[in-house]
C-alpha cells in the first residue's frame, strides 16, 4: 500500500487529521531541506509537500513564489529535488512525500522516465498544477505503474461534473483549493468550504484536503473539522526565507527545526 493512502487510511481509523506541510526544495539554500523536512516530521506532520521550484509558478502568492526565485538561485532542480527525497528516505521510510510542480519538468524528463526515477527515490505522489485532466492520462498510466498517488487540484468553482471526473482519474486525496485567489491568502470561508467538501464527497471516497488560507492554530482547527486534512504552505515557506539573509554556515539543523516549530507545533496541537 502506498504511504499516503496507509497514513490517511491510519490517521482516519483514529479519528484524526492530516497535518500536511509545503515548502520548496532548495528554498533559502540547497542544504536547508533536508534538515526542514526531519524537522517538520518531529513537530508531527503527517504528510510533506515539496515544491519543486519553477520560473513560473501558477497561482502562488508573493511569499512562495520568492521562494522558488531563491530555489532556482540556488541552483534547485527536479533532479536535485528527487536526490533531496532520495536522502530524507536514507533516515525516514514511512513519512509520505508529495512532490507539487509543474508540466514542464517532468516533460522534458519524460513521463515514464520522471516516474521511475521518482520512485526509486521514494517519492510517494505528485500533483502537477497546470496538467489539465484531458492531458494527465499518460502520466496518470506511468505513474500507476511505479505505484505512485496522482494528486489533483479542486476548486470553488469545479462543477460536480468535473469534480467527478477528477475524482476518477486522482488517487490518494484530492486537494480543495479553499478560496478564489492566490497562496498566502486570508480570507477564508469556512462555511462556504463546507458546503463544496459536502458536495465533492458524494462524488468521491477519497480523503479530501484543504489548503490555501490557513496560516495558524484557529484556521486549522476549523478546516480539520470539516476535512480529512489541512495544507500549510505560505506561512512556512515564508519562515523558510527568514533565513535567507543568514550567513549558511551559521544555519545549522536546530535553527532551521526551531524556526518552523514555531509555527507548526501551534498547528499538530490544534489539529488534535
């Protein structure tokens, strides 16, 4: 059983959330996400998002997308980003990781190429942002094959119909983007996500998460009331960049683990 579909599947036995958190690879600097991603699993997240940085990231507000600028400085790429996977799995075997990126990489790779080499990483899904379900269909057979989750995004504005559609092709969790705007937003409605995730679910048994809006304590505890899983990304991609300014040498791993505790054990708390 792949380990997004055995920790949500745990987690919903127990009567408990997902906690799933996003940062971008390679963001301030290349050795930063290693230690990020040890130190989200010891604050208790469930499942890790790790963006893979793009020029032109769709939909992302400013704080992520200087996020991806300083990945790509860096040097960050798909490649870099499965061998980051490939040496948090050295250490941890059973934390699921979700790549979230763009068409574009993976293309030039090569579906069937991209999903053995992602999978001998140890990545566990990917959501592709801007792969439009009539064009998934190829990499949805590649990526089945290796056994890895295809993520898909749903929206405000998703009709039943495609909703159902969607729902037939993801595997995993389907991913409800909670507002009409851009990442790092604050105006969220929580009744009005209730009413959508009440819709989505009597098209689909697949665990429904949220992100997009939820940036502390009170928003996560109100969403994981009303989802099988919270998504936060902004607010530590934006604690992520804090360091950026930092001489490297002088950031070592507890700097890094403490800076996101700050925001993440508010977080696991709410969430139980």
């Amino acid at each position: 059983m792949n380990r997004i579909t055995k920790r949500l599947s745990d987690l919903r036995s127990k009567g408990r959330k997902a906690l799933i958190t996003y940062i971008v690879c390679g963001d301030p600097f290349p050795e930063a996400t290693l230690p990020a991603m040890q130190g989200m699993v010891e604050q208790g997240v469930d499942i890790i998002e790790l963006g893979v940085p793009f020029s032109d990231p769709m939909a992302e507000g400013p704080v992520i997308q200087r996020g991806h600028e300083r990945a790509l400085a860096g040097g960050t790429s798909l490649k870099s980003t499965l061998k980051t996977v490939k040496g948090f799995r050295q250490t941890d075997q059973r934390t699921p990781i979700v790549l979230m990126g763009y068409a574009n990489p993976v293309e030039k790779m090569g579906y069937k190429n991209f999903a053995i080499a992602a999978a001998e990483a140890g990545v566990d899904g990917l959501l592709t942002v801007d792969l439009p379900l009539e064009e998934a269909v190829d990499l949805n057979a590649e990526l089945k094959a290796v056994g890895i989750e295809n993520i898909f995004l749903l929206a405000p504005t998703t009709s039943p119909e495609r909703a159902k559609q969607v729902a037939s092709l993801a595997s995993g969790f389907l991913y409800y983007v909670s507002l009409k705007g851009v990442t790092g937003a604050q105006h969220l409605d929580v009744n009005s996500v209730e009413l959508k995730l009440a819709e989505f679910r009597q098209l689909t048994n697949l665990p429904l998460c949220v992100g997009f809006g939820i940036r502390d304590a009170k928003s996560a505890k109100a969403i994981a009331a009303i989802a099988d899983g919270a998504v936060i990304g902004s607010v530590l991609v934006e604690k992520m960049g804090s360091l950026a300014d930092s001489d490297v040498a002088k950031v070592d791993d507890d700097k890094i683990k403490a800076v996101l505790a700050e925001v993440l054990a508010p977080l696991r708390s709410a969430l139980e």
